[in-house]
C-alpha cells in the first residue's frame, strides 16, 4: 500500500481496471480524467466502501466508484444537498425558524423547522424563488471539521434547540463534520454535491406537521417536502408520475370502491375490511395458502398474546420495545400483544425432539401482528398498527442453508410473479450498529446470502449497517405500474434465536447440532400489499382478484327474467357476479358498472335472451375498444362461462 508520500496511487474502478493518478488527486480529478461527461455528471465518489464529496483528496491506493445522478447513493446525496438548500432559502425567507434534521427520502427530501406558522403553499413559492437564486450563485458546499464543544457553543449562541439536542444526545463524537454553502451552515456528515448549480429542477411538493424524532410528546415541527433533479425534464416526469399516483391513491380508490375503512371510534391504524375489499383479500390468502401447501409448506397458527418473558428471552424486549404495545397485566402475570410471530414458531418447534431428516422444515403463518406506530407515520394500508404477516420460518441444517436461500428467493419471485409484478431490484442489507451475535457469526451469514444471491443470478446491491438485529437479510423491491419501488419480501438469517432457546436436532451421526434459522415475509403484510396491488392496478384487479367478477345489464325489464338465470348460471360455476335490474338507461348502468371497475359487462336485450347469449363489454385495462377491452359481441352464455372460468383459473392478469 503506497502512501501520501508516494508520487502516485492507485485507483481500481469497478469494472476492475486499474489506474495511476497523482496522490492527492480528488475524486473530481479522476472523473474527468476518464471522461469530461462523467466529470459534468459526476456527484458524490464512493472510497473503499465509502461516500466522499468529489472534492476531497485521495491520498493512498483505494478501490473507487464515481456516481451521478442514475445511481441510488447519488440520488440521495443530491436530495440531501438540495435539502440544505431549502433549508437556506427558509432561513432567508422566514428568519426565526429553528432549523431541525433534512434527510433525502425515498424521492426527494424533506425539513424540518421550528415556525410560529404552517407554512402555506404562498410561502412554499416565496422559498423556491429564494431557492433559485441560490442555485443562480453555483455556490460550493465545503467540508470542514470541528470539536464537539466549538459546535455545542455555536448552536447555544445561536439557540438552536434541536441541533443541540442532536449533539447532545445523538451525535456523540469529540470530532463532527459542518457543510457551508454560500451563507448557510449545518450540522452534517455529508457528503454533498459539488455546488447549488447543479440542481437545475426543483419543487417543493407539500408541507406537514411532524413531531421532533416522531415523538407526539415532543414540540410540533413544519416539515417541508420536495424534490429536485439535475435536469428539467425529471422534474415534468415526476410531476406525471406525481398526477398518476394520486389517481390510483389506494386511500381513495379503497373508500370508492367500498373495499375498506377506518374508524376513530375503533383507533387509528386499525382496518376494517367491507365485503368488498374481504373477496379480494380472502382470493390473495386462498392463492398463498394452496401455493404454500405445493411446495411442502406446513400451514401453522398461533395466538395474539404472550407472556412478557418470551419475548424478552427473544431479544425484542430490548431490541423492539419501540415498536410494541404497552404490557398488559392479567391474572398477575404480564402480557404482550406479538410483534412478531417467529418466537410461537420456536416454541413449536421445541415441542419434539427433531432429527436432521425432517429438516429442512418449513412452517408458514397468515399471523396478525400488532406494532406501535407512531401516529404520524401511520397512512392507510401502507403503515398500520395492526397487520397480518404472511410469515415463515425454515429450520434447516447448516448444509442445506444455501440451496434453501435460492429455493427461497425463487419461489418469492414465483409469487410474486403471480401478482403480475416483473420488475424487481434486490439489496443484501448487513450488519447494523445495534446488533446481537458475534462478528464471525454475522460474517458466515452475510457470505451465506451473498452466495445464495450469487446462485440465484440475480444482480443486487449491499446496504451496509441495514440488517435487523439477529441477523443480515435479503430485501426483494417491486416497481409497480408507474415506477415506483416498494419493499415486500425480506429473507433473514438468524443464528441468535436457536442460540437463545436451544434449538437442536439430531444429525447423522446420532449428536445435538444446532439448526439454522432463515425468517421469510414474502408479501409483507397483506395490508400493505393490498393497497400496494391496489394503486399499481389502478383499481382494475386481474379477473381472479376482482370482487365483482361481472354484472349483468338487462336492456330492458322484459327481460330481467331471463338476466337472472345468466346471474345464477355464473354464480353456480364461481363466478363472482350480480344483476342490475333497475329501470335505468342501458348508457348510466354501463357507466356505473365502469366506476365500479367490474372487468365483464353482460349486456341482455330480446335478441341475446331468444339466442341463450350475452352481449360482452370487458373493461380492459384502458377502456378502450379491441382485444383488451370495449364491445367484445355476443357469445353464448355456456360459452362465456368456460372462457371466465379459464381465465380466473389461469390467474389471466389485465396489463
């Protein structure tokens, strides 16, 4: 390894070459040695692992990546910068706010702020204006360290409470690091952008109240959305996407289509499911369940509640008391509503006695869960604080771990699949800061999955310090219609818990060894999935998935008689179907039918009730004529039923 010293280092990109650069080159040196594009686009460099500022020298050799705006990491640096940027532009539009945390989130950013007021949508276009005059000054974000006491004394002088309460009960090092760019300053460890100019689209989107570190007994911040882009056409795809999104809003589309609700009386986060929206769940739970008992799942249940000391033998006590609900006490004894479902799943497994034949076993649970959500995070079916987990946990021998991790991959992209998604990006997350387990045992695991993935073919990226804290995991994202990602299933390994309730079985050679443990959520929670399914659909469920499967439209009363045994045929062979027999206008039934989503509508006048036939409008993803949807024609009634059933049976999806 050469050192500063030396008159040259190298650098190895990724594709594996290797070049010799001066020593103290910056990162910006080296893009624009390989290509004045990649220097024009270049944001943020990765060092041995690690984000840096384009600016920051490089002084030995290093394995380095130069990223821009196409990739993950660079997106949020750039969202994070933009969002010291707005931050700047409050503080010059609205002086006297107390400046809180501005992290960049899924897409975009947000800021929190201590204000007298809500910001309203008249202040949100004072800031952006503020905002472009800054962008307009290409003003550079530099880096430089101070000792813990010099940045205490700043934010005392300048009675910024929140930065305070960071330094004083979350950031605990002697040394932090503080971005400038033009007269702003902040707290932060960076890395950013090389300087405003490049953020050349912007807007901010809305603007919420937010409880400092989500806490309601805590002071009531302004928080502050937004997004920003390196170029103004992202900007207009966003705002497409944006309008797209708030079209398929599940929140919306679930009270219209009458598939769910909340009630305060009931408490907030907790669904009630209509009929409706119940035919839809119970379709996704019946197709889990038989997909399950094919590939040699075992179905298990297991109660709401347990005593206090199972799941502080678990661990969750102390690692997700966070997240759970108040301890109940009954009969003397302290109970907990489950947070998970894998320490029920323990104890059954520690009821017999197991041989290494019998592994691997696998035991799968539609399991509900109840979880402390904090009340401004909860949204709908997205983040609720009572969910059913569609949970499974294998027990297998340690020679068996990783063809079951690729089995297991596989049948969640089968699944998933079967959910009409096609799209996936999948992140290996490693070993977080609060963890359990010594470092080799986290070590073995995390090649363990790597290996797995390595197996299965399938490309991913690694989120260091993501893991849970018993173990590292695989995440499998979708991206749904519009392009949006969403995490479902998660693979987690877990060598702490057999450890901690002495799992064994008897291995070939008649001795005690220890199973291995993987968790699997596949789709998540059925809640959230469901409004996932939901938004990505439009509304428009796959025929199988549809609570109303079709509707029988008769023209005319005369032939309401016949329209009721077209009804009655359909329902004897599954399908889910009813009769609109008001005295109404063929044009306003059709209509209703079309705002109801419902995929087939039966058209019945003389002709087709002489004939033994039906008249088909399918509804069809766009609602347009041809194949996929508009006016099919008249098929026979026998006709028309083996033509649904097979699709139902096929799992036909409509995009």
């Amino acid at each position: 390894m050469q050192t500063s010293s030396a008159k040259t280092i190298e650098i190895t990109l990724p594709d594996g070459s290797v070049r010799a650069v001066a020593a103290g080159s910056t990162g910006f040196d080296i893009a624009k040695s390989i290509s004045p594009r990649l220097a024009k686009e270049a944001l943020v460099v990765r060092v041995d692992g690690e984000l840096r500022d384009l600016s920051r020298p490089i002084d030995s050799d290093v394995a380095l990546e130069i990223l821009t705006f196409k990739d993950d990491a660079g997106k949020e640096v750039f969202w994070h910068s933009t969002s010291h940027l707005m931050a700047q532009a409050v503080r010059e539009v609205f002086p006297d706010v107390k400046l809180a945390i501005g992290p960049p989130i899924a897409e975009g950013f947000y800021y929190d702020f201590e204000s007298e007021k809500p910001f309203s949508p008249e202040d949100l276009e004072l800031i952006e204006k503020a905002m472009g005059k800054i962008v307009a000054e290409k003003a550079q974000y530099t880096r430089e360290e101070m000792t813990r006491q010099e940045v205490i004394d700043w934010y005392e002088s300048a009675g910024e409470t929140y930065k305070l309460d960071l330094m004083e009960n979350t950031i605990l090092d002697d040394v932090v690091s503080v971005y400038t760019q033009s007269s702003f300053k902040d707290l932060c460890r960076g890395p950013h952008i090389p300087n405003t100019g490049l953020v050349k689209a912007y807007k901010l989107t809305s603007s919420s109240g937010a409880y400092w570190r989500g806490d309601e007994k805590n002071t009531m911040l302004q928080r502050i959305y937004g997004v920003s882009y390196p170029k103004k056409n992202m900007l207009e795809e966003f705002v497409t996407r944006m309008e797209e999104a708030k079209k398929r809003d599940h929140r919306t589309l679930g009270k219209r289509l009458e598939l769910f609700t909340m009630s305060e009386d009931v408490g907030p986060g907790l669904v009630l499911w209509l009929p409706r929206g119940a035919v839809v769940r119970n379709e996704m739970e019946n197709f889990w369940r038989e997909e399950h008992l094919k590939n040699d799942y075992d179905l298990v249940f297991s109660p709401h509640v347990a005593h206090l000391e199972l799941w502080d033998k678990s661990g969750h006590t102390d690692f997700y008391r966070e997240g759970m609900f108040p301890v109940m006490d009954m009969d003397n004894q302290n109970y907990q509503l489950k947070p998970m479902n894998c320490p029920f799943h323990i104890m059954m497994y520690k009821a017999k006695r197991h041989s290494y034949r019998e592994l691997p076993l696998r035991w799968a649970e539609l399991g509900t869960v109840y979880r402390y959500e904090r009340p401004g995070v909860l949204h709908g079916l997205m983040r609720v604080r009572g969910f059913t987990q569609d949970d499974a946990h294998h027990f297998v021998t340690p020679e068996s771990m990783e063809g079951e991790l690729v089995w297991i991959i596989d049948f969640c992209l089968h699944i998933l699949r079967s959910f009409g998604f096609v799209d996936f990006e999948v992140c290996l997350s490693t070993k977080p800061e609060k963890a359990i387990g010594d470092d080799s045992d986290w070590e073995a695991a995390e090649n363990g999955l790597r290996k797995a993935l390595d197996l299965s073919g399938l490309p991913y990226s690694v989120d260091e310090g993501g893991g849970a804290f018993y173990g590292p995991k695989i995440d499998l994202n979708i991206k749904d219609a519009i392009g949006r990602k969403w995490q479902c299933s998660t693979i987690q390994f877990d060598f702490s818990l057999p450890e901690r309730f002495n799992l064994t079985y008897v291995d070939s050679d008649g001795e005690q060894k220890r199973p291995m443990m993987i968790h699997r959520a596949l789709l998540g929670s059925i809640e959230r999935f469901f409004g996932v399914l939901l938004e990505h659909f439009g509304g428009d469920f796959p025929l199988w998935l549809a609570p109303e499967q079709a509707k029988v439209l008769p023209i005319t009363d005369k032939v309401n008689d016949f329209a009721a045994t077209v009804v009655k045929r359909l329902k004897a062979a599954g399908i889910r179907c009813s009769l609109d027999d008001r005295s109404e206008k063929i044009g306003h039934k059709i209509r209703e039918a079309e705002l109801a989503k419902v995929p087939y509508m039966l058209i019945v006048g003389g002709r087709e009730a002489e004939n033994d036939e039906v008249s088909v409008r399918h509804r069809g993803p766009d609602r347009g004529s041809g194949p996929e949807g508009g006016d099919l024609g008249a098929v026979s009634v026998d006709e028309l039923v083996k033509k649904l059933v097979s699709e139902i049976e096929s799992k036909g999806l409509n995009d």
